[in-house]
C-alpha cells in the first residue's frame, strides 16, 4: 500500500505493508491468524508485495537463529544486566563468544 501524502508524518516511508501469518495447530485448537504492520524505504518499484514477503521471511530466519543460539547456549534472556553500558558489553562478548564457539566448531569438523 501506498500512503496518502501526509498522512505517515516520516519523511523516508514509501509504503506500508501488512502481513497475515496464519498458524495451524495441530494440537486441536483453533487456527489462529496474526497480523504484522510495516513501513519501509523502498519504492514500489524496487520492492513489490513477494519481495517485502521475502525480505520479512529472510530477516526473521536470521533474528530466531541468532536469538536461539544467544539465549539458548547464553541464557541471554535471563541475564539482570539492565543499567548503563552492562547489556551492550553483554551483548558484545555474547557475541564474540558465539563466533569463538562457531570457528571452533568449523575447524573441529
């Protein structure tokens, strides 16, 4: 979708897009559906619906791999860390952790 002029008061938003995602649960419960809501940058021209459809998909697969190994390998989503700079550092050797483990693991195999 295209917005009307004015109406989204960010100067660099050139669509808004809504993505249904529908969940089937096999457990018996009622199938679900949720909606998601952006904006992006990109002309219509340069990114149609498949293509924001691929770069939502593509974007999502990245963040739960790397959420899963930070926090599943980490604890990330424990840590009590909140004030000043304890998070960004947590975050830095979490991360320089998980590229040593990952390096590791390439040579070992």
């Amino acid at each position: 979708m295209n917005p009307l002029p004015g109406a989204i008061k960010l100067p660099h938003v050139l669509q808004v897009f809504r993505i249904i995602r529908h969940r089937h649960h096999l457990n018996g419960e009622p199938d679900t559906a949720e909606y998601a809501y952006g904006v992006t940058s990109l002309p219509r021209e340069a990114a149609d619906a498949q293509r924001l459809l691929s770069l939502n998909r593509g974007h999502r697969t990245v963040e739960n791999c790397n959420h899963r190994r930070r926090d599943g390998i980490l604890g990330e989503d424990d840590c009590l860390m909140r004030t000043r700079h304890g998070p960004t550092n947590n975050a830095l050797f979490n991360n320089l952790a998980l590229a040593i483990i990952l390096q590791l693991l390439t040579i070992i195999r």
